[in-house]
C-alpha cells in the first residue's frame, strides 16, 4: 500500500538516480562530485519538500492510488523534470501537476501524460506568456496608461503592435526588447494548440490588446500546472 512517506522515499531514490546517471570523467566527474553536495542536493531537497507538502492534499486518498500505475508513473516523470529545471518556480509546477494528475478529473490522463511533457519543453517565461495570455484584463489598468491611443493620426504611424507588446513587457520585463524571441513563444504556443494565433498583421490596440487569447486546451494545461484552490 502506498503511503505518504514511501511516496516521499520514491521521489527521493528518482532524485539520486538522475543524479547517478550523469557521465563522469576528468574535470566531469569532479564537477558532477561538487554538485551532488551542493546543486544537485538542494535542488532534491527543495523538490521533495514541494512534494511533501502536495501529498499532505491528497492524503486521503493514497490508499486509492495504491493501484494507479500511471500516478505512480507520474511520479517519476514529474521528478525526473524537476530535478532538471532550473527555477523554483518551475519545480513548483511540476508539484502541482502532481497532486492535479490525483485530483483533477476534468482533463483525462492522455492529455496529463502529454502536459506533463510541454510542461518539460516549456521555458519559465514561455509559461509566464502563457498565463498572462490565460487572462481577460481588457477592463483593468495591467499596462502602461500610453497604450490607450486616442490620436488616430497617433495610431496609424505605430506598428500594430506596440501595443501588445508594452502589454506583456510591462508584465514580464523579462521580455522587453526581445520581440523576436516573444513572437517565437508566442508561434510555438499556436502550434502547440494553446492559444490563438497573434502576429502583427492582426492585432488590437489600446486595452483591446490584453483580451484572452488562450484556447480551451491552454486553459487546461494552465489549470493543470497551477495549485488548485
């Protein structure tokens, strides 16, 4: 029967295993020596606490995912990607995928086995577009006041745009001056199927701009990765 701690010692051993299996050799193997004692290990740590924590919201029900080998599959795969992401935040999101792959009975386990891995594919800022994308802030003050334009002349000499991209700059700085790179996310989240085309040749301005452009399908693998409440 599983419980909550050997849940716990699962995750554990997955962490040493991708730990033990990295090539060794030269300055390699003293590299990869530092790391386990270091990097390697509070990475592990922080990872088995967030998990720690997760299973303690569906502990009622380990008794009933005894039985559930593709839980019991997850846990492994969600392990393997956490201990190879880079932020904290990310690792967070693999232990909400968790306790959803438990708990979340609106989407069905294909679609989990294949979140799980864009959730791998995906960069943090990648998902950080992504959910800001999720949203419909038409009606709120989420940007810069100069985006609404009321000059039309104004209007018609800016780029169509602009105005998207003071929208998500101005919530992911990170993303400021680096326009290429954000139609490049922007294009691999359309083919992926979670949000609507966007390109400068059909683009809103002012407030119009920070509608909801995700699709049905987005706004699964969002709530997928998010703590539910």
């Amino acid at each position: 029967m599983i419980s909550k701690e050997s849940a716990k010692e699962f995750a554990i051993a997955t962490a040493k295993g991708v730990i033990s299996t990295m090539p060794a050799g030269g300055l390699v193997a003293e590299y990869i020596g530092l790391a386990k004692d270091r990097a390697a290990s509070k990475i592990m740590q922080d990872w088995i606490a967030l998990v720690d924590v997760r299973l303690a919201k569906i502990e009622s029900d380990l008794e009933t995912l005894a039985d559930d080998e593709f839980f019991y599959s997850f846990l492994h795969t969600a392990t393997l990607g956490a201990m190879k992401a880079l932020q904290k935040e990310k690792r967070e999101m693999y232990a909400n995928a968790l306790v959803n792959v438990a708990t979340l009975n609106t989407i069905t386990d294909e679609k989990k086995a294949v979140f799980i891995w864009q959730l791998d594919k995906y960069s943090l800022v990648s998902i950080k577009v992504l959910h800001l994308l999720s949203q419909d802030n038409t009606a709120t003050k989420v940007f810069n006041q100069n985006m609404n334009v009321q000059n039309h002349v104004y209007a018609r000499m800016r780029n169509f745009d602009d105005d998207f991209i003071t929208y998500v700059t101005d919530n992911i700085p990170e993303l400021k001056n680096e326009k290429s790179f954000l139609y490049l996310i922007l294009q691999t989240l359309f083919i992926d199927g979670l949000i609507e085309k966007v390109d400068s040749q059909h683009m809103e301005q002012g407030a119009a701009c920070a509608k909801k452009r995700t699709t049905l399908l987005g706004d699964e693998f969002v709530s997928f990765i998010k703590l539910q409440d």
